[in-house]
C-alpha cells in the first residue's frame, strides 16, 4: 500500500488540485430572477456599439420594459444619449483588438483573422463569463459576425444555463465571400454557422425571406419570428420651420437652405458604408445623367429643372476614392456633399430631405437595409437598389422606386424631380403612410414575449 501511494500519491494530488482548480473556474449558474423580479438580458455585438442602431434600439426595449441590459460592444463612437443616461443599461465595452490584427485585405485576413477571432474569443469569455452577474438569464446577440460570437455564446450559454437569443441581421458567410469569394475559408465559415446557428433558444429575422431560408434549407428547428427594422420615435416628420432651421443650421446645408425651402434645389441623402456591396458608382452616374438633362432644360428654360443637394453619410474605406471622383467632375446642377453625421443630427437631416437613396445590394439577398427605414420613419420616400428580399420593405411606385442600374436611377430622378411631374408627391404620401408602423409596437408584440417582458 504505502509503495502505492509514494508511485501514485503526487500524480493523484496533481489531478485532484488541478480538477478543484478547474471547478473554482467555472463561472456561476444563472439565478432565475424573483417573482417580481424584470428578466436581465446580455445584448452582444462584436462592433462598435454606436453604430449598431438595432442593437441599441433591442436594449432601450428591453429596459423600457422594466427589463435590466448588459450591453456588450465595442466603445467607439458615441450611443444614443437616451441609452447612455438609463439606469438599467450598463455598458460593457470589450477591449479593442490590437492594430497589427487588421484584417482589411484579403492577405491579411487570411494571416491575421485567425488571431483577432482568438482575441475577440478570450476576451468576450471572460467578460461574459465572469464579469456578468448570474442574474443575467438570456444573451441576445447579433448575427454577423458569427466568428466567434455563436461559438462564444453557446458555451457561455451551456456553462451559466443562459437562454442564446440570435438576432440574424444576415449570413456571416455571405459578407466573408465579399471579400473571399470562393476560397474555403468561405465554405467552412457556411457550415460552421449553420451547425452552431440551429441551437438558439430563439431566433429574430429582419425578413420573412430569412426566416423561410433558416427553416427550409438550415434545417434551424426552434422558433424563428420575423422582427423587421421600424423606426424609433426619433425618426419623425419635420414641420416646415424646423427643416428650415435645421437646414440653416447644418454647415453642410446652409448655404443651400433658402433654395431648397423655395424647391429650387432638392435634397437627396444617402447613407453608405463605402463598401464594394453598396456600389456608389450607380448614384453617381444617375446624378451625371441628371446633371445633364437639368443643364439641357434650363438651357431652354432658366429655372425649369431643379438642382441637386446630395447628402452622403457614411465612413469606409472606398471614401477617399470616390470623392476624388466626385471632385474630378464638372457638375452644373449638382453639389455632393460626404458628411460624418452625429446622431443627434442623423435623424433631422434625414427628415429634410426630398429623396433617400439605398444603394444596398445585400449579400444573401434576404436581409433589409435600416437606413430605408429610418427615411420612411420620417416620411421620405426612397429609391433602393433591387433584389430578392426589398419588395418586404419598398413597394415600388407606393413609398419608393426600385432600380438596377445608374441609368435607371438616374432616368428617376429625372422624373422625381421635374416639376411637371406629380411622382414625388404621391410617393412621398406612401412613406408618410410608414410613419405609423413604429419599433416600440413592433417589438412589444414580437420579441418581448420571448425574454417573458
């Protein structure tokens, strides 16, 4: 026996402290909230907070429901002042990756995107692991990007007992194969979503067209509720005298204020990530073939054919480059103006204007761009860019027009904004129609059930 315990007695030990150390570790259980207790709710997304409006829209929600939020994100530009002053919205920021993780080119997501998902994967696992209380019951996150969030999540989920909400925005792998194309990293990233993606407790999609592709060809077999983008209180018609004063106000517009309050120019904003899927060329060129039909009819009649005031809002890298473009041409009628827009200023400048246009192409062909539902929110109608999923969003010659190349684009316009034509009015009453659709309504009936709100 004793020659036993001297050959076995330390690797015993060694497992056994190990195994203790290895309980101690373990994160706490969730502990279902009292009687009259609100649930609390984990929002994560692994993006600038501020600049995930749907998410934050998802944690005013909840707490105006009486419910507490842990919202996850990374800290860069500034939230909407109402989250950031509510008692029951913590912020949790998650700490940046380094810069040398980049992964802007192909090359260097091939080298690097491995490391940064592994920082990104140790970082929110601790965080959601040992920072957020037990009382926290569900993780509602957004999806993409679903590297390493869905992994993250469900072992989070398996470990404390939280319930995994996932919020599908659209697929993450169709955003890689942008930028991949057919590389099998692409493929792997496909298969990896769809396997982690079918075990969440609940499922919200941005269309109907998403929910039928998570059903039929995900195999996805717990509930999946349409949960479409509406716009939030904030997003609201402007009456004439605050237009003008907003417009007199703006640097951006100012100068312009008095010709656009008379019609004599027209606003046109479109909101753009700069992103190869958002094709920025198409508004240009359809504003090349405005420019010349306004300069043609005001030829022959001085003042016949309004100018163009356009508003593009949006940071990304094909920026630079497209208004090196913009500066190169010789517009007589119109002025595009690339501005960075605060978000207490987004919503009234948006509210100005007399046409929005969506250039989002979508890579799966099933999710909705926000920005189009932030125009209607405050009775504009727009003109997007066709495909499969923007007839649930944009009826086409009722609150908007859709398009599939510049010229065609540019031919509206042209009838949007001659002044013999009464187009633009009868569309602007259909969006003024989407003003009464709103986010709270929607949200209470669709997904508060689901966190017991």
């Amino acid at each position: 026996m004793m020659d036993f315990l001297e050959f076995w007695g330390t690797p015993i030990l060694f497992v056994s402290l190990s195994f203790s150390l290895f309980l101690l570790c373990l994160p706490s259980r969730h502990v279902p909230p009292k009687k009259d207790e609100k649930p609390r709710v984990v929002v994560v997304v692994l993006g600038d907070i501020g600049r995930s409006p749907r998410m934050q829209y998802h944690a005013l929600s909840i707490a105006r429901k009486g419910g507490l939020v842990d919202l996850v994100g990374y800290d860069e530009s500034s939230p909407r002042p109402e989250l950031v002053d509510n008692s029951k919205i913590k912020m949790c920021p998650l700490p940046p990756p380094p810069g040398f993780l980049r992964t802007d080119t192909p090359i260097r997501f091939i080298l690097f995107a491995p490391l940064k998902a592994l920082f990104q994967l140790t970082s929110m696992l601790y965080l959601l692991c040992y920072i957020i209380p037990p009382s926290a019951g569900y993780i509602l996150l957004q999806n993409p990007p679903a590297i390493p969030t869905l992994a993250v999540t469900k072992l989070v989920g398996a470990l404390r007992g939280m319930k995994i909400v996932i919020d599908w925005h659209n697929f993450g792998w169709s955003v890689l194969q942008l930028k991949l194309k057919e590389h099998p990293i692409v493929y792997f990233c496909k298969i990896y979503e769809m396997f982690i993606g079918r075990g969440a407790y609940t499922n919200f999609t941005v269309t109907d067209l998403m929910g039928l592709t998570l059903k039929n060809d995900w195999g996805v077999k717990t509930p999946i509720k349409t949960l479409y983008d509406r716009p939030p209180t904030h997003f609201t018609p402007l009456s004439p005298e605050e237009r003008s004063k907003f417009l007199e106000s703006h640097p951006a517009t100012a100068q312009h204020a008095s010709s656009i309050a008379s019609g004599a120019t027209r606003l046109l904003i479109s909101s753009t990530s700069w992103t190869p899927d958002e094709d920025f060329s198409h508004l240009l060129g359809a504003l090349l073939i405005y420019d010349r039909w306004a300069s043609g009819a005001n030829f022959l009649k001085r003042g016949s054919a309004p100018s163009i005031l356009a508003i593009i809002t949006g940071k990304g890298q094909l920026r630079d480059g497209y208004m090196a473009r913009v500066e190169a041409l010789e517009f007589q009628h119109v002025t595009i103006e690339s501005v960075w827009l605060e978000s207490k200023d987004y919503p009234k400048m948006v509210g100005c204007a007399d046409l929005g246009v969506s250039l989002h192409t979508s890579t799966s062909g099933v999710d909705l761009p926000m920005k189009v539902v932030d125009l209607f929110g405050a009775g504009v109608p727009v003109a997007a860019f066709e495909y499969l999923a923007i007839s649930e969003l944009v009826k086409d010659g009722v609150n908007g027009i859709v398009f599939k190349t510049g010229e065609e684009l540019g031919d509206a316009l042209v009838n949007l904004f001659n002044p013999a034509s009464q187009r633009l009015k009868k569309l602007r009453e259909g969006a003024l129609e989407e003003t009464e659709n709103r986010w709270d309504e929607n949200w209470d009936k669709v997904a508060a059930p689901v966190f017991g709100l």
